[in-house]
C-alpha cells in the first residue's frame, strides 16, 4: 500500500515518511498508566492522541497492533529509580492493598477511557503478569555484560554503549532535564546514568510485591516492564512507540539502551510523543494536590467528548494551556458542531461520490500531515456549508468519526433525549404530530393555525424552535 502518513520521529527530530517494517501491518506500543491513583486530564491528553494515531493508521489502510502495559509495580516516584514506591505510596493512603489499588485505578483509568472514546488496545498487560520476562531479559543482559549487580540491586551499564542518548540529545551536564521528579544519587551505580533493572534490596520494609530470582527475592525496575511486554506481543521489531514527552528520558531513553542490547539490532523505529498540558501555573502534576479529572468535568456538566474536541483544536507537539474558558469555548463549538451534524437527514438525498471521495481525500491529507487535527476539523466545517445533499454530509460525518470519535451523529440526539427525559413515546409522537401540522399550516399560509399549534404544546410545557436545520423542540 502506498505510505502517506508523514509523522514527526523523536528519534531523527524530524518529520518523515512513515514506512513500517512490514507492508500493510503496524506493531504499535504504548505506555500504560501507573495505577496508583486516578489519571488526570493531562495524562489523557497522550491517550487521546495516541488512540487518534492508531484510528488514523487503522482509517488510511493499515492492520494495526496495539499492545500497552499497565505499571502495578516497580515505578518510583522519581523516574531515576528513587522516591518511595507510587503503589506502596497509594496503597498507604487509602489503607488498601496493592493489588486492590491497582485493581481500582485500572478500572477507573479504563472508564475514563471509556468517556472520552479511546479505544481499548489489543493487548493490555499488567507489569505483574510478566516477571519471567523480566527476570529472563535481566540475565541476557548481565550474560552480555550489560549488567551488574552492586549493593543488592541489578543495573544497567550505559557506559557499554556507544550511544546513550539517542533520543534526548542530552549531554552528562543536562542528565536530569525531562526528569518528572528530582533525582536522588545513587551511590550503588558504577555511572550517574545507569538504571535499575531488578531490586534486590528493597528500600521498604513492606513492600507487598516481591518474587524469587537468580539475584533473591526482589521486584522488577521500571523500564524493564516495558521492553519486555512490547516483545512479548510484537517480537523483536516495533513500527512506532508512543508516550508523553516526559517519557523520553529516562524512560524511553533506557528503554532502547536495554532492548537494543538485549536483541544485538534496532529496536523500533518511530517515536511518537504528546506534549504537556499545562494550567496556568505549569504542567499539570498529580504532586501538586487537587487534580483535575474526567469525573470532575462531568461533575461541572462537561460532556468528556468537549475535552475531546478540546485536544483535537490543537497539535499534539505544542504544550496546550487548560482554562474552565477554554473549555466553554469547546462546549459551544462542539455542541454547534453536533446540532449541525445532528439536523442533517440521513436520507436527503443520494451520496454523491465524486464529492464524498474529494472531501475524504481532503480529510485524510489532513491526518497525513503528522495528525493535522485543527485541519481535519476544518475539512468538516467546509464539507457543512458546501452546497451539496444531506445525505453526503451525513455519510462524511460518519466516515470522519471513525478517526475523530466526537459522536458527531449522535450526540445531538442524545442531548435533547436526555433534555427531555421524562417525555414518554406517546407524549413524543404528539409532540411530532404537531410539529408536521404546523408546517403544513405554514405551507398554506394558515399562520393563525400554526400559532395556535406553538401555544398548544407551550401549555404542554414544550416549547418549539425554529432553526435553519428545521423545527426543534425541547422542554420548557
């Protein structure tokens, strides 16, 4: 098939040809959420956008694979391998076991998902089902010289590498830019770079999660679970990677040093990466207290798929600023976007082919263009005012949210069934059989009739509007 998409690679800093290494298929990867606590919305920023990149690819032609972990062990809260433990942290907190934590907030992360139209992966693993892996990469890597052990715990040697930072581009001066928490030195490590593959000596006394290993009981490292994992389901070569930018070091950093060495050959290919949502005091941080959730947006009455849209009006590889502003201006466009959509007539008319085959052409460029979301969304906005039958319109905007998941032909709907719920079927044909009586009346010029016919159903507390795209009506 031929290869349009052109997307930016961390790995080269530049926007490029995407080719996968087999024709036709995609081995895509994505980091998993630690489940320790809920996610917030600048998490799901990355989600949103990854789960746009696999609909893309899947839109454009291509089989995809999409494998992605969830960490329920072994991340600290500094990404360098120090802090206290994020699920022994989370399990304190709420007096829970660890595993019941990660049961919780994988439930929750998954149902966040669920409101915000992200796909679910193909795969989903849990760091805890994968420890042989673990354990069996580990000795490949201590066999090869690549490992060491000092002071109980297992590491990794970066200064066996002819290159470290290969996607970073940091110096030994700038080692702890990108890094989400400060780094404590570690006095076990033969090099400030080296990371943690297994612990052996845990920091914490009731640590729950420790197994058996040729080194003692202990438990894996951080970046280990995902090199493991993304092989496990998609072997020795990956197309694309995904993350947020705070993945790129030290996670995915050591992520290609320790996989790269364990295979003998190039790992993956491309690297795709979210910037950050930012608030006005900074990135958005679950360190900072009081978070915002998807739970949270709904509580204040914001359908999650506004967030959705909110994130689409802006380019994944520029830092986006949330204000409850912003978020009302994405209200208002995305619930006149879907009313337009809404009062499209499914059957206005054939599908014109010549016109729904140069609009999707359009869409797709858009999409080509390294996920060019705010052109997409203006490809829509053309193909409403373009002077052609509805029933087109309503196939596009079909067609368009199989990649853009806004619920762009149904939302409308679901907004006035839940506006007018308590209105009972009989009730809604009464209502309906007026609204045909009264365009009839107003055909005939009865314009007396027609304004008897609003005040009828006003008495009944439903009031009637007229708009470009026909008559609504909603209760009073």
């Amino acid at each position: 098939m031929e290869n349009r998409l052109r997307i930016y690679n961390t790995l080269t800093r530049k926007v490029e040809q995407f080719i996968p290494n087999e024709e036709g298929k995609v081995a895509m990867y994505t980091c998993g959420p630690t489940v320790y606590h809920f996610a917030h919305i600048g998490n799901l920023r990355s989600y949103i956008m990854e789960d746009l990149l696999e609909k893309s690819l899947r839109y454009i032609g291509y089989d995809v694979k999409r494998v992605m972990n969830i960490t329920d062990v072994g991340h600290l809260t500094s990404d360098a391998d120090t802090g206290e433990d994020k699920m022994l942290k989370g399990a304190k907190r709420e007096h829970k076991t660890v595993m019941e934590i990660a049961k919780f907030y994988t439930d929750a992360f998954f149902a966040d998902c669920k409101d915000l139209n992200i796909k679910t992966p193909d795969v989903v693993e849990p760091a805890t089902n994968c420890v042989p892996e673990f354990i069996h990469m580990i000795e490949i890597l201590m066999e090869k010289g690549f490992a060491y052990e000092s002071g109980g715990n297992i590491y990794f040697d970066t200064s066996k590498l002819k290159e470290y930072y290969v996607l970073s581009n940091h110096s030994e001066e700038e080692l702890l830019v990108g890094v989400r928490d400060d780094v404590d030195e570690d006095e076990n490590k033969r090099n400030k770079t080296d990371f943690v593959l297994w612990f052996t000596k845990s920091k914490f006394e009731d640590q729950e999660l420790k197994w058996e290993s040729p080194w003692g009981l202990g438990y894996p490292g951080w970046h280990i679970e995902c090199s493991c994992i993304s092989m496990k389901h998609l072997g020795e070569y990956m197309d694309i990677h995904c993350g947020g930018v705070d993945n790129i070091f030290p996670h995915h950093t050591n992520e290609i040093a320790q996989s790269e060495a364990y295979l003998g050959h190039k790992w993956c290919n491309y690297w795709f990466h979210v910037h950050h949502l930012n608030d006005r005091a900074g990135k958005m941080s679950k360190s900072k207290g009081e978070f915002l959730t998807v739970s949270l947006l709904k509580s204040k009455g914001y359908d999650p798929r506004v967030y959705r849209l909110f994130c689409l009006q802006s380019h994944y590889r520029k830092p986006l600023e949330f204000s409850f502003d912003a978020l009302d201006n994405a209200r208002a466009a995305y619930e006149k976007l879907v009313k337009r959509v809404g009062g499209l007539k499914k059957e206005g008319g054939s599908v014109e082919p010549e016109k729904f085959a140069a609009y999707k052409a359009r869409f797709e460029e858009a999409l080509c263009d390294d996920l060019n979301t705010s052109m997409a969304l203006t490809v829509i906005y053309d193909m409403l005012k373009d002077d052609m039958p509805d029933a087109t319109k309503y196939a596009l905007a079909e067609d368009f949210d199989r990649v853009l998941s806004l619920n762009l032909t149904t939302a409308y709907a679901s907004m006035e069934a839940e506006a007018n719920g308590d209105v009972d079927a009989e009730m809604e044909r009464y209502i309906l059989e007026k609204i045909e009586e009264r365009k009839a009346a107003k055909k005939e010029k009865n314009f007396a009739r027609a304004d008897e016919i609003r005040a009828e159903l006003l008495e009944k507390g439903i009031v009637l509007e007229d708009t470009r795209e026909g008559v609504k009506w909603k209760k009073a």
